[in-house]
C-alpha cells in the first residue's frame, strides 16, 4: 500500500472542479483513508493578446483572458479499495486530474 498520494486538479470552471474535489473526498472517506484538503493553489491568469485589425489600425487590440484554478488533495494511507474507487471514478469533462504517488 502506498504511504501518500496526491491529486492535482487544473480547471478554468470552478464548478465541476469543486464537484470532482468533493467526488474524490467522499471516495476517500468512505473507503477509510485519510485526507488533507482540497487545499486552494495560486490561481494562473493567461492573458491573450489579438489585433483587431492586421494592417490600419495596428495599435488596436483586443485582450483575452483565462483563469485557470488549481485544487490540491492530498490521501494519506490510502487502502487498496481506496485506488481501486478512485481509479474508475467518473470525471467531468473540462477537469484535469494529476496523479502523483
């Protein structure tokens, strides 16, 4: 059994980020390993730049913008029945999930 595994989690939707946190928490729980978080990361603001038009009005541009959020959970002795739930747990789409152990 592993002695600590952590979930990092990337979206620029809050909702079904938080849906997905609270998946994998009531999973933990109910399967009897411990768990610390979700614990809120630094949000990463991407900005994207864009002329509006190429050629006569090159000062003109137009600003994009994403917000990606991250949530990090950590499962402290998580048993076999706890990797095995997680494992075929079903993810919105729009949620990355990083598994590190």
């Amino acid at each position: 059994s592993y002695s600590r595994i952590d979930y990092f989690l990337t979206s620029i939707i809050n909702q079904p980020m938080d849906d997905t946190c609270q998946k994998i928490v009531d999973t933990a729980i109910r399967t009897g390993a411990s768990i610390v978080g979700p614990i809120p990361l630094p949000t990463k603001k991407e900005i994207y730049v864009v002329n509006k038009s190429p050629f006569i009005d090159k000062d003109a541009r137009e600003h994009f913008g994403l917000k990606i959020q991250k949530r990090l959970i950590d499962l402290i002795n998580p048993t076999n029945q706890t990797i095995d739930s997680l494992m075929h747990l079903e993810l919105p789409a729009g949620v990355e999930v990083e598994v590190k152990m």
